[in-house]
C-alpha cells in the first residue's frame, strides 16, 4: 500500500514530465537563413552552420548594447 509520500513523489513525477513533455513541443526548429536578420548582409557559411542569425558586426553591436545594461 503506498502512503502519501509516495503518492506526492508520484504526483510531483508526472507533472514534471509533462511539463518538460510540452516544453519540448514548443522549441522552434533552427531556420537557417543566408542574410543577417538586422542588416540583410549575407552571413557567412561557417557562421549559418553555426546557427548564427547576424552578421559579426550586427552580432558584436547587440552584445555591446546588451554590456551596457548589464548591470541593471
């Protein structure tokens, strides 16, 4: 006869695995694209295969911008 421990343990099993279940379900396939989606310049090949999406310069610029709010 199982007690409530084991029934909790049970309980918190299955929705952990159906959480994670779901959350599986909602990640977007990688669409690699050719061109940079801030500045529409070509990225190059190493880089898509990557799974990059900027250019390096568009890339360097976001990680700037983010450096400067870090800190808030």
């Amino acid at each position: 006869m199982a007690d409530e421990a084991d029934i909790a343990n049970a309980y918190i099993t299955n929705a952990i695995e159906a959480a994670l279940g779901s959350r599986q379900q909602k990640v977007p396939s990688l669409v690699i694209t050719k061109e940079c989606k801030e500045c529409g310049e070509e990225i190059p090949l190493a880089r898509r295969q990557l799974g990059f999406q900027f250019c390096i310069s568009c890339a360097e610029e976001t990680e700037r911008r983010k450096s400067l709010f870090a800190d808030y």
